[in-house]
C-alpha cells in the first residue's frame, strides 16, 4: 500500500499544507512498518526470525525485504491491508480536529 497523497486526501486531509502532508506520511508510514513488523514477529518462528534480522542487518534493498515477507508470511498482503484500514479507522475521527488546526493556524 502506497501512503501518498492522495491516501490523505481520500481521508479528507486535502487542504492541509503539502509539508505537513509529509510529514504525516511519514509518521504513517513509521506507524505501519513498526505495526506490520510486530505482527510478522508474532507469526515468525525464531528462525525464520533470524533470518529476517540477517536480511536486514545487512543493507538489503526494500524491494528485497518485501520479497522475503511475500514468500515466508502467505498472508502479508492481507496483513499490510488490515493494518492501513485500521489506520484509517484511527484517523477518520480525527479528520474534523486536524483540519480545525490547520484553519487556525493560517
């Protein structure tokens, strides 16, 4: 899933400030990999789990991190989608206050 922009936007966060857009993709984005992490570890056995914090310790490219969970947790497509919609679901109410804040600000 791709926290872009337009995730904001479908959220109801289009008129805030592109910089602060950024910086609140950035925080989603720290949100879910810790949030996914945590929920693969639970899945993982200890040594698929030091296989996982080998790849990792070794400056391996994101695109072969993803390519590892794909192929030893079958259900992380499902796992990365549950965790951005409960994202979303945390965000939702607070649409309404962020927006206040940044009316007031300006």
């Amino acid at each position: 899933m791709n926290i872009d922009y337009k995730f904001l936007d479908d959220l109801g966060l289009a008129s805030v400030p592109d910089d602060q857009k950024d910086l609140m993709i950035q925080d989603i984005n720290q949100i879910l990999q810790e949030r996914i992490g945590a929920r693969a570890d639970e899945a993982l056995t200890d040594e698929k789990r030091q296989e996982l914090d080998n790849l990792l310790t070794s400056n391996t490219d994101q695109a072969t991190v993803q390519n590892w969970f794909s192929a030893n947790l079958p259900n992380y497509p499902q796992l990365i989608q549950a965790e951005v919609e409960r994202v979303k679901a945390e965000i939702g109410p607070q649409v309404t206050g962020i927006l206040q804040n940044y009316s007031t600000a300006s």
